[in-house]
C-alpha cells in the first residue's frame, strides 16, 4: 500500500473535527504496525482534553470521510486521541520551553523505513529540528518529522 502525505489526512481530519469544536494536532501514520495505523490526535477548541466519548463520535464520521476520500488503499486502524499531557512537542513555544530536555524524534526519510532518535534537544528551525547526541549535533530535516516528545533519560525511570 502506498502511503499518503499525513497533510492530507490531517487536513481531511480538521475539517472533519471543526463542526464538533475539536482542533487536530496532528496525524501520525505508523507504518511498522500491520495494518497501518493511522492516529489523529485532538483538543477541544479552547485547548483543553477531549474525552473518550468525543473521540469515539469523532471516528466514526473520521472513518467515512477517509473512504469516500480514498486516501487509503489497503487496511488501516483509525485511533482518535488527546495528546496527553504536554508529552508531544508542536508548537514554537513548546520547542523553546524545552530545549535542552531529552526527547525522542520519530521520522521518515522520503527513502526508507521510519526512525527514531533520542537526544536534547537544540531547537527547530525552518528547515531542521536540532539534537544533541553525545555531544554531537544531529540534524533532522523538519518535512521528514512526525513527532517530537518528551522522553524520561535512560536511568533515570
């Protein structure tokens, strides 16, 4: 199965949630999942948690919508959740409020399988997000980012 560009599946997804006051954060297709897992992450409007129920009424006209729209041609799981608790980095501020934290990077190179890396981190910029790995600058192409998250160091549980 060929995968579609997340934008696409997130702007479907925003347009989707706003009748029902909810703001996509983001879409993360995880591809090592069988089948592809597809998770779209949502806050009500005012910026507060969603609960279970929301995403539950959410999914359903989610799943329909994805159909009729034929972004996706073999098997997929649709997850719909809330972020959790300022785990997941999005925002300018978050990626200045904690730089020099331990984070963990999940992309996917245009060629390849999805990665991860885990290191502190430097900052984004237009074009790359900055870690320090072992005191060496590890530069990862911001297009190619699904997520950036708070991690606990190892040793440290």
């Amino acid at each position: 199965m060929s995968l579609p560009a997340p934008e696409a599946i997130e702007s479907l997804a925003r347009q989707v949630a706003e009748p029902s006051g909810l703001e996509v954060l983001g879409v993360h297709l995880l591809s090592h999942r069988l089948p592809l897992t597809v998770q779209v992450f949502v806050q009500r409007g005012d910026g507060s948690d969603v609960s279970l129920d929301q995403c539950a009424a959410l999914s359903g006209p989610l799943g329909e919508a994805l159909e009729a729209a034929a972004l996706l041609s073999g098997a997929y799981v649709l997850e719909i959740s809330s972020p959790g608790i300022a785990e997941q980095l999005s925002s300018d501020r978050d990626f200045t409020s904690f730089r020099g934290f331990p984070v963990e990077v999940v992309w996917r190179p245009a060629e390849g399988p999805e990665q991860r890396r885990e290191g502190l981190l430097l900052g984004r910029d237009e074009q790359m997000v900055l870690l320090n790995v072992r005191g060496r600058t590890v530069r990862i192409p911001r297009p190619e980012v699904q997520q950036v998250r708070l991690v606990t160091p190892a040793g440290e549980a």
